[in-house]
C-alpha cells in the first residue's frame, strides 16, 4: 500500500512539471551514521561508516511571497558503505540505497545568493544486501520502504550547498536454523552535507 500510495504521488509530481524545468546534480558526503534493526523479537544498532552519494533532480518553480517554491522528482545513489566496530568473526557488511522522491524547496530571495529549506519524501528502491545473508539468515529477501529528508541550503547561483537529514527503511525477510519466518525493518539515518549545481 505505502509503495502504490508513493508512486502515486511521484506521478502526480511528474505530471505537474512544466516547460520551465530545471536540473540539479550534485555530490553527498554521508557522515557517520546509525543503522537500526528492528522486529518483533530483538533490535540491535550499529554505527556506519562515512559514504558518499551522488543525485540528480528535475524541478519547476513557481513564485511563492517575496522567494520562489522549487518542487520536483529526485533520485539518490548512495555509494556501498560499510558498518563498523564489527568483531573479527563477522563477515564485511556492506549496503546501498536508491531512494526515488518528491522535493520541495522553499527558496527565500530572488538574488544571487538565498537561504533554502529542503523537504523530501519518497520509496526506497529495493537493493539486494546479499553480503547479509549467512548460515543464520536463510534466503534473505530485501525490499524498500519508505524515505524521507529535511534540511536547509544556501543557493549562490548556479552551486547549491545543502546540509541534509535523512532517513531510510529497507524490509528484510528470511528463515532461521529453524526455518521459522522473520522479518526486520531496517533504519538507516545519517547527516550529509551536499554539494550541487542547479542549471
């Protein structure tokens, strides 16, 4: 249901975009953050080490007040990183993401240089974490879940600098030594500071 409703909007979105379509492209850096695990049974948290990200956006504007309202589709990959402080026995576990999302940002002054606020939301894209599948987890299953983000920037035409917080969920499933059927929602939140054209 969240995945139809998600999409949904993005359509709604895509359909909304006009003639007067811009682009923005930019680089992530994806500070130290936290991965949670959680089902009915247990949760752990494990910290996750630095990762760099890359996005694209196709945004229209409008103006809103004394600034102008910037809303439009985005996509994020987030290069693979690892968690750390694991224990010498376990394996490497490194994971992605590709989150999909509306955006809007609140563009404050019409000149060359204007504070922003950023907000996002949208559907993780499912990616399979195959290097968390062990003797313990059998047949493990990905899929997305929901993503959302908010931050501010500051835009000094044509770069934007953003400072971003985000958060991920994937759905895990798989069987025990015991063949008994779990499941697990996976948070992963984190800081990024983001730099970007916008053209």
């Amino acid at each position: 249901m969240l995945r139809f409703i998600m999409i949904t909007i993005i359509c709604w979105f895509a359909l909304q975009l006009g003639a007067k379509t811009m682009g923005q492209f930019g680089i992530g850096l994806d500070l130290n953050g936290k991965q949670s695990f959680s089902n009915a049974t247990l949760g752990s948290d494990s910290d996750v080490k630095t990762g760099v990200s890359l996005y694209g956006e196709i945004l229209t504007s409008g103006n809103v007040g004394p600034g102008a309202l910037l809303y439009g589709l985005g996509l994020e990959y987030q290069v693979p990183r690892a968690l750390k402080n694991l224990s010498p026995d376990e394996h490497k576990r490194e994971f992605s993401f590709l989150p999909i999302y509306v955006t809007a940002k609140y563009v404050f002054l019409p000149i060359s240089i204007s504070p922003e606020v950023i907000v996002q939301a949208g559907y993780n894209l499912p990616i399979t974490h195959k290097n968390y599948d062990t003797s313990d987890t059998n047949g493990m299953k990905v899929s997305g879940g929901f993503y959302w983000g908010m931050g501010a920037g500051i835009d000094i035409k044509p770069f934007v600098l953003q400072v971003m917080y985000k958060s991920i969920q994937s759905n895990f499933k798989w069987n025990d030594i015991d063949s008994e059927n779990l499941t697990s929602t996976n948070t992963n939140s984190q800081l990024s500071i983001q730099l970007g054209i916008r053209l």
